[in-house]
C-alpha cells in the first residue's frame, strides 16, 4: 500500500504539533511532523529506540546532551539509544521533518 499524509493516521501533539503515522510496525516507526514556529518537544530519551531525523523544511535546533545542533533542509541527524535529546523550531517558519525509529518508540519515551 502506497502511503502519504492524506491517508495517514494523524495526531496532534505537543503545543499544536502535527503528527502523520506513516508506518508503525514493532520494528519500525516512520512519521512525519510538522512543528509550528517557536514551538519544541520535551527532553526525553528512548531506551531502545534508536532515531534518525530528516529535515523536509525549514530548520531544527536539537539538543543533544549538553550540545545545541542545527540541522537544516535536506539534512538529518541519527539519535542513538539513552540519548537524552529533544527537537525545536526556533525559526520564524514551520519545520516539516521524518523521524524515523528502530524499533518503534511505543511505550519506549522516557521524559526527562
């Protein structure tokens, strides 16, 4: 089955964060998101899951650690295991990104 936003299952999240769940199997989560400007997630870590961020547009300022990161269009970073990170859209435009996780993040976030 060939998926896109428009057939996707779809939330809501954080301070009015898109979500759009493209594959979610135990193994494997793929979703893209929408992050409006000035607007980020909360630190966290995944036990198991590790993480690779796509940026589709606009840019993204991850924390990572201690370290601040800028990850623009056409760019992505991977987030291994027990790494305490989090996304945030410090620009004046949206920030439209995959994530991409392995295994799925189901039940696996830890908040900070």
């Amino acid at each position: 089955m060939i998926t896109s936003k428009n057939n996707s299952e779809h939330y809501i999240w954080g301070e009015n964060c898109d979500s759009w769940v493209l594959n979610n199997s135990q193994n494997l989560s793929v979703k893209q998101e929408k992050i409006p400007s000035h607007t980020s997630e909360q630190f966290h870590f995944h036990e198991n899951a590790e993480q690779f961020f796509y940026i589709l547009g606009g840019e993204a300022v991850f924390y990572i650690q201690d370290e601040k990161i800028l990850v623009k269009k056409g760019q992505g970073i991977s987030i291994l295991p027990r790494t305490k990170h989090y996304i945030s859209n410090e620009s004046t435009e949206d920030l439209e990104f995959l994530v991409i996780s392995s295994p799925s993040t189901n039940n696996d976030r830890i908040l900070i």
